[in-house]
C-alpha cells in the first residue's frame, strides 16, 4: 500500500494494488516521508470513494473515533431497517468526538425531547443505549443519558432520502430556514460559507436538530447560565449573530429561543467561523 499524502498523524490517502486511492487509518501512520509503502497490518480502518470535503474532516476528527464509529455502524446497519447515507460514519464520528468535547469542557444539554424520541423512535433509541454504553467505556468519558436520544436522532438523519410527502414539506421548511440562517451569520460574521464543505453539512445538521426542537415545542436546558453569559461576552460578534437567529425564528415560526437554545447555537455559530477563517 502506498501513502502518497497526510492528512494528519494518523489518516492518510493511499494507493492500493490497482491503484485506486482511499483514506487509511492507523496509529502513526501519517509519520515519515512520502511517497513510501506501508504494510496492511498498520490500517486499522480504510475508506474507499471519499471526496474531498470527507478528506477534510478527517483532518479534523480523532482518528480513534472514526475507527470506533465505523465499527459500531458495522453492527449497527445489521439491525436498522433503513439504509443509511453514505457519510454516516462521519456524521457519527463528528457527533461524538464533539459529545467528548462538551464533556471535557463540562458542558451539559438536558434534552426533554428525549420521551418523545423514546416513544416516536424506540429502536433508534435503543441503539443510542448500546453506543452511549460503548463510547463511555471505550474513551472513559461520563456522557449524560440525554445523548442517547442526540445519538438516535444522530441515526435517523443520516437515513436515505424519504419520499414521503409530509417529510419532503418538512426538509423544504427546514431549507429555507438553513438558507436564512446562514445568510445572517454571513452578514453578520462577514465571511463567505463554504456550502459544499463538511463543516457545513456538520452546522446544517445541527441546526436540523434545533428546528426539530423549536416546533415540536420542547427545548433542550442546561445547567450552564453562568457560562451563557461567559460565552456571550466571549464571543460578542457570535451573539450577535445569535441575536438576529432567534429573531428570525420568532417572525417566520413564532418560536423563542431560551437562553439554553441560544448557548446551543452560540458554540455552532462560533464553531462554523472558526472554521471559515473568522
């Protein structure tokens, strides 16, 4: 196998034998000249007919947690009903590795949407009992059991493209909202967003998250109101951003934002910046 460019210490794109290119992983495998040959005993994971935005959030994500997602969704498909999207791995990763990240900062989201995706998506749910379980044990970490119905839903958004009506009205609705969205954050931030990249397919989805809260009428709450206000000081062009979302919301949907649902979206918003050069 030869690695003929680095993503990072531990990802790769590689040459296999009939010369089509993937992106390995494995410990350290990122160290040491190119082009150069590596043995298959050091790929833990490989990726075939990634594109180049894939590429890129590979950089970003722990290579340990893409490798631990994509086994899980080696077991995971067996039992889903449904095909999931071709990204699905990365989605997961990126979920995760960000659920890890609000841990270590200690950042908590209380989600009282969780009965209704208990009831409305029981085996989903379930699933997100199974991974919680696994990702806890596997990175030492004492994630909430509010993540179970995050990872669930996680699932059900990385499911191939319904044709139903009603759902199809839906992702439109949605649509139009994410478009006003990030024209503001545009105006605001004064930056220009990528739409073909990940990063913004990652914010997209997030933001799906929040307008599946917004109207069903519940919101996740969090024992943070300290840090809310640390944040908004911290981050004043963000908040104002922030500001003009949630009054954007309140005229198209006649929904209010708490402050819960702001800091959600504050560390999004800043999230999506960061990585547009802001």
């Amino acid at each position: 196998m030869q690695v003929i460019r680095k993503l990072n210490n531990n990802a790769v794109i590689c040459k296999d034998s009939r010369g089509q290119e993937m992106i390995a992983l494995g410990k350290g495998i990122g160290y040491g000249e190119l082009p150069r040959e590596i043995s298959l005993n050091d790929i833990e994971r490989s990726f075939y007919h990634m594109e180049a935005k894939d590429e890129r959030i590979m950089q970003d994500l722990p290579a340990d947690v893409v490798i631990f997602s994509a086994k899980l969704l080696d077991i995971i498909t067996n039992e889903l009903p449904y095909e999931l999207s071709s990204n699905a791995v990365l989605l997961l990763a990126d979920h995760l590795a960000f659920a890890i990240e609000r841990n270590k900062r200690k950042i908590r989201l209380k989600m009282p949407i969780s009965y209704d995706v208990q009831q409305m998506y029981p085996l989903e749910y379930k699933i997100g009992k199974y991974v919680l379980r696994r990702v806890q044990k596997e990175f030492q970490v004492e994630l909430p059991n509010e993540e179970i119905a995050a990872i669930a839903m996680n699932l059900i958004n990385a499911k191939a493209v319904s044709t139903d009506l009603k759902e199809q009205n839906e992702i439109e609705l949605y649509k139009e909202m994410l478009d006003k969205i990030t024209e503001i954050v545009e105006n605001v931030c004064h930056l220009i967003i990528d739409r073909d990249s990940f990063d913004y397919a990652r914010f997209a989805t997030h933001l799906h998250y929040l307008f599946q809260r917004v109207r069903s009428g519940r919101a996740i709450d969090t024992e943070n109101l300290k840090l809310y206000k640390l944040v908004k000081e911290e981050y004043p062009k963000v908040s104002e951003c922030v500001d003009q979302i949630s009054e954007c919301l309140l005229n198209q949907w006649q929904v209010q934002l708490s402050e819960e649902e702001e800091l959600y979206l504050i560390l999004h918003v800043n999230r999506i910046c960061v990585k547009e050069g802001l």
